[in-house]
C-alpha cells in the first residue's frame, strides 16, 4: 500500500473530487484540447493571456485521477505567472514525475511536489504530464489537439 | 454415481494451471492473477516447446526445398493449416489462408473482395460493438469506392438489435460485418441468424472471430458465414499469426492483395500467373513457427474439451458478477443473455486508469481504457472501462481477489 499512498497522496485526491477552475472559460485567448488515445482522457485548456503573462487558466474534461488533480493543481500554479516561468516549471515537474531530475526542489515546486510518487508508476507518467503538454501547445499558439502518445 | 457431477469434477483446473508456466511467477511481490485474456492469453508449455523443437529440429523455408528439413517444415506448416481447417470444419485446407492476425483477416477482405466487388451508393454494414479492426478497414474501402458504412445498434444490455439490423439490410448492403463475440462487453451475436439475414439480402457475410474462438466451439459451415477470421495468440497460441476462413468460390474469384514470393506460379516481366488457393493469398515467407505453434494450441484446448472450457468460464462468468455486487458504486457494462467471459465495469468514483493501477499492485492485471471500441463506449456514455477477462486457467479464487482488490481500489478513494 505505501507506493500507492505515495502516487494517491491527499492533495492528489483532494483536486480530483474537487477540481479547481474547472469550468470554461468565456474570453478566453486560447483553447487547446489534449488527448490521451489510449485512456481516453481528453481536457480542454483555457487560457488568458495578457503580453507575457498567463493572467487565468481553466479546464474542463475528464480522465484519471492523476491527470485530473495534475490539470486543477497545474492551474492553480501557473496563474499569474510569466512564460518563462511557466516553462520552468514544466522542467521541473517533468523531471519530477519521470524520476529523472534528482530530487526536485520542494519550495519551487509547492502543491505539484505531491506528484512525486508519480516516478514509480512509468505507465502513469503520461496521465500526469497531458495537462502540461496541453498548456505548452497553448503558449506556442498551436491550435491543434495534442496527444501524450 | 450421481447424475448432478459438478463440471470441477470433469474439469481439473489446478493440473491445467501446471501447463502455463508464467502463471507460476509473482508480479509486484503478489502471485500473479491474470485477467486480461480478452487482450490477449498465456501460452502452455506444450505450446512454447513446440516453438523450440522447430527452431531447433526443423527450421527450414517451406514449399521451395527439395532437402530434407523444407519437407519437415512444410508438411509441418501444412499441417497446422490442416488442423484449423478442422478446428473451424471448414470444407478444405484451400480455404485456411494464414494471416498475421485478425485484423489482418478482414483487411484482407476488403482489400481484395471489398476493392473488387464494391461500388459507389453500395453499403457495408457492421454493428456498434465492433472493435475498431472491424470498422477502420471498411471506412477505409468505403471511401476509396464512394460506399457507405452503416452501423446496427445495440440495446443497453449491449445486445445488436437483430430487428434494426435487418431493417438496415437493403439491395445496397454488400458486405455485413460484425464480431462473433464482443471484446469489449463480452456479447455473444446470434451469427448464424445474422448470417441468414444478410445472404437474404445478398450481402457476403466476415465474421471477426477474435473473441469467438478462445470462448466457443466453431463451425463455419454450421454458422453459414463466408468469411471467418481469428488470431492465434488469443487463444494461447502465438503472437503475429492467425488465420482467415473463406468459401473457396469467393476466394478462388478474388484477386492477390499482396504480391511476392509464394503466391506465384510463374512470372515474367510481362505477365504473372498466381498461384492456387490458398497459397495465392500468402505472399513471402509464411511465419512458420507460429503457425505450427498455433496449431499446438488449438490440439491443446480440444484436449481439454472445447465444451468443458465453455462451461468452466461460464461458471466463473457467473461467479465473478455475482460477488462484484458486492462493491458500491460498480456498475457492469454489458449485461447480455448470451456472453462471453468478459466483465467490463465501471466504479460511479473511480477513473478505470486508477483502478487498474491499484489492482496491478495487487499483482492483478486487468484491462482499462476504451478497448480499442470507442465508439461503443460513447454509447454507453462511459470515457473508458476497466475489464476482467476470464480464461480457461482462471479461478473462482481469482475472481475473490478481484472482489478483494476492488475493495482496497475503493479504501484508496475513501
């Protein structure tokens, strides 16, 4: 049970039942669906921005436990924050929820460092990153869907 | 001696477990319980030491050579084609074209029968539980031919409603399609009625038999249909080889839809003549060794009794719904009267993807996602399942630590 307690920690579970900015977003600047194929997940990223700055973020879909709490905590973080910033952000829950980046820095990462049980679970990588994915094709000003496969 | 003998008796699961040597290994620290056989089945030793002793003994190229180990192979190779000619009673070995698999089965249909005999405004119809092989090769075929797909629908039970599917056989209908039995929901289609209702109508009948073959006694002839396809490795055979039934006025009529080495008869720059049925559609060097393999298979489970594997994942079909009652919140898709050992469910607060994990470390491996069915799975409103698929070594035991796995899902999501 202790790996599983790790990968569904309480603020996991929290933002899955109850997900913030979960809601459509009208005067949105950009809007990008994210698909997952094979499970089926599928979000729609909301998003006003305002010169360099991500002034507000929202989301609607369904999916996983991990992708949904991965989506309500990831727009919780970002908001307000510059792209800059944002894409190191990205960076480091990357490494984070991979395993790859040593131990990540908890101040820098807040909220998202509860996604770190994630690493042990590879084939679930993919549900805790399509959010992020999804919010990076926003940025770039891509229009199409994005997948994690 | 009592009449009322209990198939268990008849039925010595625990000595067929010993035949699947994987079954033995423990996976995250837990004894292995395998209920994904829909996706695809464990291999028996006897299978697995066919594979060898071929490699080893027998590994040569078939139908060219004049030495030695091209004769053991080939009458080996062409054995195997004998054997599932016999295992689906077809009329002849001709009528058995070794494929890589299903999907390559009805592919094969459409490419060659489809792409000849189809027209624009013709019709192919299928039905809403195919899986996605048994609908992407038509949609495909219909757009080349300017052809329409219609599809059959299903009732909440996940049944094909055989009176709309009826009402949708029309002079246009050229080919119907349609699962023998469902991956998804487990369904089991009337074939043999459905079959009736499309040669009325004049359509040539593919049976996608993927999941027909590993739960039911098939027969072709008795069935009516013209084409039957299925795939080795889900019915504890190999992977990469299954086979394709054809009547043999249909296939003789049909032309190659791969061109090479094998299907020939003689070639010059000018001309080609092809070769006879069915080597006319196996075109390059067969996958031997499974084929052989996947006839080790299929002797293998009519030793054990096609009729008693039928009746023992019957019972825990039965069994394993009956104690999935027992969790709140589970709801069961596909409650069809005629089925296949496959339970696909849902929890009202739990995403299957999460289930799955938290089984996985229970050393339990079921299936979740959409089951390569998604627009059955829009029908029944659902984004993704999760499945328990039963096969003949599975346990009522096994369908408790389902059971118990399920509560500890629901312990994780308090």
């Amino acid at each position: 049970m202790s790996d599983l307690r790790e990968l569904y920690q309480q603020v996991i579970l929290d933002h899955n039942k109850n997900p913030r900015n979960f809601h459509e977003m009208a005067g949105a600047t950009s809007k990008v669906d994210g698909y997952n194929p094979l499970c089926g997940d599928h979000y729609t990223i909301f998003l006003q921005v305002d010169g360099d700055t991500v002034k507000d973020v929202s989301f609607t879909g369904s999916g996983c436990a991990i992708s949904k709490a991965s989506a309500s905590v990831m727009s919780a973080t970002v908001k307000g924050k510059s792209r800059d910033e944002i894409a190191k952000l990205f960076d480091t829950f990357h490494s984070l929820v991979t395993g790859e980046g040593g131990s990540a820095n908890a101040a820098e990462l807040g909220r998202l460092a509860a996604f770190s049980g994630v690493s042990e679970f590879p084939a679930r990588v993919k549900c805790a990153t399509l959010a992020w994915h999804t919010l990076n094709a926003a940025l770039k000003g891509d229009s199409q869907s994005v997948t994690t496969e | 001696m009592s009449l009322a003998i209990s198939h268990s008796v008849t039925y010595d699961v625990d000595r067929v477990r010993r035949d699947f040597p994987i079954l033995q290994r423990s996976v995250r620290g837990r004894q292995l319980v395998y209920l994904d056989n829909a996706a695809t089945t464990q291999k028996p030793q006897q299978v697995i030491d066919r594979l060898t002793r071929y490699y080893r003994e027998e590994n040569s190229n078939v139908h060219r050579g004049v030495h030695y180990l091209s004769e053991v192979a080939t009458a080996a190779y062409e054995g195997a084609r004998t054997t599932i000619q016999r295992f689906l009673n077809a009329k002849s070995e001709k009528e058995i074209v070794f494929t890589r698999g299903t999907t390559e089965g009805i592919n094969l249909v459409a490419q060659s029968w489809g792409r000849k005999n189809l027209r624009g405004g013709d019709e192919v119809l299928i039905t809403a539980i195919e899986h996605h092989s048994n609908i992407v090769p038509w949609q495909l075929l219909c757009a080349e031919k300017g052809a329409t797909l219609r599809v059959a629908p299903v009732n909440d039970a996940g049944e094909v409603i055989v009176e709309e599917f009826a009402k949708l056989l029309t002079d246009r209908t050229k080919i119907a399609a349609f699962g023998h039995a469902s991956n998804a929901l487990g369904t089991i289609n009337p074939v043999r009625q459905m079959t009736e209702l499309a040669h009325a109508a004049g359509a040539i009948v593919v049976i996608d038999g993927a999941q027909g073959v590993p739960h039911l006694p098939i027969d072709v002839q008795e069935i009516g249909c013209d084409f039957y396809t299925f795939s080795g490795h889900k019915v504890y055979g190999p992977t990469g080889i299954g086979a394709l039934y054809g009547r043999e006025a249909l296939l003789d009529a049909m032309p190659p839809w791969m061109g090479g080495g094998d299907m020939i008869l003689s070639v010059s720059f000018e001309k080609t003549t092809y070769n006879a049925l069915p080597y006319k559609f196996e075109a390059g060097t067969p996958n031997i060794a499974d084929a052989i393999g996947l006839a080790t298979a299929l002797d293998y489970i009519g030793s054990l009794g096609l009729e008693k594997i039928a009746a023992h994942e019957h019972d825990l079909l039965l069994y394993a719904t009956e104690r999935l009652q027992e969790i709140k919140g589970l709801r069961i898709i596909g409650t069809s009267r005629q089925k296949a050992s496959v339970i696909s469910f849902t929890l009202e607060t739990v995403h299957p993807h999460d289930i799955g994990t938290i089984l996985d470390q229970e050393g339990i491996a079921i299936r979740t996602g959409h089951h390569c069915a998604q627009p059955l799975m829009m029908r029944f409103n659902v984004p993704a399942t999760g499945r328990a698929s039963f096969g003949l070594y599975n346990t009522r035991a096994e369908a408790d630590a389902l059971v118990e796995g399920l509560k500890k899902v629901l312990e994780v999501f308090g």
